[in-house]
C-alpha cells in the first residue's frame, strides 16, 4: 500500500539517473515514536487496517495518491503486517500512524523514505476526511521533518506532488516547505507521466508559513463567483484565450494551446500565489459554475494592480465588473491594500467602461508605459484608473 499522498511515484527513480552513494539499501531503522503535543506517531500497527481501508476509499485520496483503489482489507493488512515493518527493517520507508494523543484514534499518515541521494529524503502523508482542515498534516510534517533532520541526519526534505493538488500544497507550505518549481511529467501517477510540484525543506529554514499571500475563500455576489483556478479549467481558458479579440489586447500566446493553458492554470498561477506576487482567480456562474472569465491582481510596492477578461460567450453580461469589485474586496480586506490600479489601452474602449462601471476613478494617461501584446517594440499609451480601500 503506497501512502505517499505528497508524492506519487516519480520516474526519477525508476531511470536511476543517479546512483547512490552507499552501497545497498540504507540501514535498519528502529521503529520511533515521536510525541508532538496534541499528536503522537508511531508505527503502523494491528487494529489500524480499519482506518487505512477507509482513508484508502476515499475519493480524494484515489485522485492524488496512489493508494490501492479499491483499497480491500487484505491490502491493509499487507501494509500493516508486511510492507511498513520491512520499510523500517530495510531503511526504505519509515511510517507512521499520526495519532490523537489523548483518544489514540489514528487521524493521519506521514512518512520518510530516502531519495536517490541518502542525504535527500522524501516525504508523502494523508489525513482521514473528517480530520481535513484541522492542522493535524502539517503538525505532523513539522514534527517528521524535524525528527528526520535530526535522527537521519537529512541535509534536506522534498516534498512532491502533482500539479493541481493544493491541499497537499497547503499542507507542506504550512510546514514550512518553499514551492520550488514544476517537474514537467517528472512524476508517475498510476501508470501515467504527470507535471508535479516540489518543494524542499532545509534544517535551517524557519518554521513558518511559506505562502505569501493568505488562502482565497470563493467570493459571490449571486451572479458571478470569483475563485481559484483548477487544472480542469484548462480547456475554456484555451477556448477562450484562441480568440482574436483576447489576443488583440493581452499578450497571451499566439495561438493559444491547451498545453499552454495548462502551464498558465497549473503552474504559472500557483508559483505567483506562492511567491507573493499575483494572485489570479478564475470568475464563474454563480449557479452552473460555467467559466466566464479571468481577473487577477499584481502586487508590487505595497499596492495592486487588476486586470481581467472575459470569454467570448459571456461578454456583454457585466461579468468583469462584478468580478474586480469582487476581487479588489478581496485586496483591500486580505491584503491591506490601500490602493488598486488598472490601466486600460487607450483605444480598449470595452475595458475601460469595465473600469468606470466597476467604480474605478479615472486619474489621467500613462504615455507609452506598456509594449503592445502582439509587438513589444511598439509602446503604447494607458488609461490609469485607481480605486482607494
């Protein structure tokens, strides 16, 4: 039973690429508990297999893990009675059952296995449904990490995961980890390649969280809702973004792929949200969820900058406007923003009453501030609009 929910497997293994620098398997491992507060790890034991057959049936952990699915008792009972205690025995993986220190009811999996370099470990974990959203993943991790740096002499912990899966994001960037890129197909996901997110823990990095900007809660006014992008948004925004009006005054690129898009909603969009530096949602119907449209804000010098489109089947519909006031709410609340900014194309009539209508005041012209979308020798000139919190 594989439990690694932070990471599938992934291919830099399977190639061996690199070779270890110690001979064989790493040496045994005496099973360890770890006290951690609320919570205690300990090793996988009998009684256990009631808990991993449920977490294992669960439809999220199918999604991203690679736990059996269906996951049978006798799957369980393999892990529990064979494959932890051999990873232990061998070096190979080291897991735990992160348990309620005071009802010992088990609420999470973690675990530590070595990389292809011994001194470089990776981390996977899971948490049961109902204990989701309660801090016990990243409690855990801290606690694991910080055992692993320690008794393991780690120079480093990776955490991998595919693209898209942002609760196990989340999970490790409460931990402490830093995003540090996308592995394009860099990981095996049942028997397919797949683009997967890696972060890093080092012994030295602060205990902190490393997202930049705070969680997005959907906001709605009834009629629109402003929310994260998800990977299966990917084909409307190519949809979208083929079209020849959205090319003529965004430099996206030309013609637009569903490759691109899925680099755009799947990395791009994340490693900004991570790095502090844009914070770009996806605007939907409100009743059917149907993609409408984009709207993002760009931070720089302490204030922010908006910027929005609308898919060629929903223009005309007040969809933009709802959507930056939705969104500049967002910063003026979240982020402390005294001041948002949008500079439309002088000759971008559309946005710019997109702008009025949404309440922005109009403060003048920026003359040949931008490059154009399809010729960025070509400086043009910007209508400047601002809205105060």
């Amino acid at each position: 039973m594989h439990l690694f929910a932070g990471r599938p497997s992934h291919r830099r293994r399977q190639t061996g690429r690199r070779t270890r620098t110690r001979p064989g398997t790493l040496p045994s491992v005496d099973p360890t508990e770890i006290t951690a507060g609320r919570l205690h790890l300990r090793p996988w034991q009998e009684g256990d297999q009631e808990v991993l057959v449920a977490a294992g049936n669960d439809p999220e952990s199918a999604r991203w893990t690679s736990m059996p699915s269906p996951c049978t008792r006798e799957a369980a009972d393999e892990w529990v009675r064979v494959t932890a205690p051999r990873g232990w025995a061998e070096g190979t993986g080291l897991s735990f059952a992160v348990c309620d220190s005071t009802t010992s009811e088990v609420l999470a999996g973690v675990a530590l296995r070595p990389g292809a370099d011994p001194d470089v470990w990776d981390v996977g974990y899971w948490c049961v449904p109902e204990h989701r959203g309660q801090g016990v993943v990243p409690e855990a991790l801290g606690s694991l990490c910080r055992w692993g740096f320690g008794a393991l002499g780690a120079v480093r912990v990776e955490w991998m995961a595919q693209v898209g899966n942002h609760a196990s994001l989340r999970c490790a960037q409460k931990a402490g980890f830093q995003l540090e890129g996308v592995l394009r197909d860099g990981l095996v996901h049942r028997g397919q390649h797949v683009d997967g997110w890696i972060a890093g823990l080092l012994p030295g990095d602060p205990n902190e969280d490393t997202a930049r900007l705070p969680s997005y809660a959907e906001r709605t006014d009834g009629v629109v809702t402003v929310r994260r992008w998800r990977s299966t948004d990917a084909p409307e925004v190519a949809r979208a973004c083929a079209d020849p009006e959205t090319a003529r005054w965004l430099p996206v690129p030309v013609p637009y792929t569903l490759e691109v898009a899925h680099g755009y909603v799947d990395g791009i969009v994340p490693t900004e949200w991570t790095a502090g530096t844009a914070a770009n949602c996806a605007v939907v119907d409100a009743v059917d969820g149907t993609l409408l449209g984009a709207v993002g804000l760009r931070l720089r010098d302490g204030i922010g900058e908006l910027g929005y489109w609308t898919a060629p089947w929903a223009r005309g519909r007040g969809v933009a406007a709802r959507a930056a006031r939705l969104h500049a709410g967002w910063g003026f609340a979240e982020l402390n923003l005294p001041r948002i900014e949008l500079l439309a194309d002088v000759d971008n009539v559309a946005s710019q009453r997109v702008a009025e209508k949404a309440g922005w005041v109009r403060e003048g012209v920026a003359r040949a501030v931008r490059g154009a979308p399809r010729d960025p020798s070509r400086r043009v000139d910007m209508a400047v609009y601002a809205l105060l919190s």
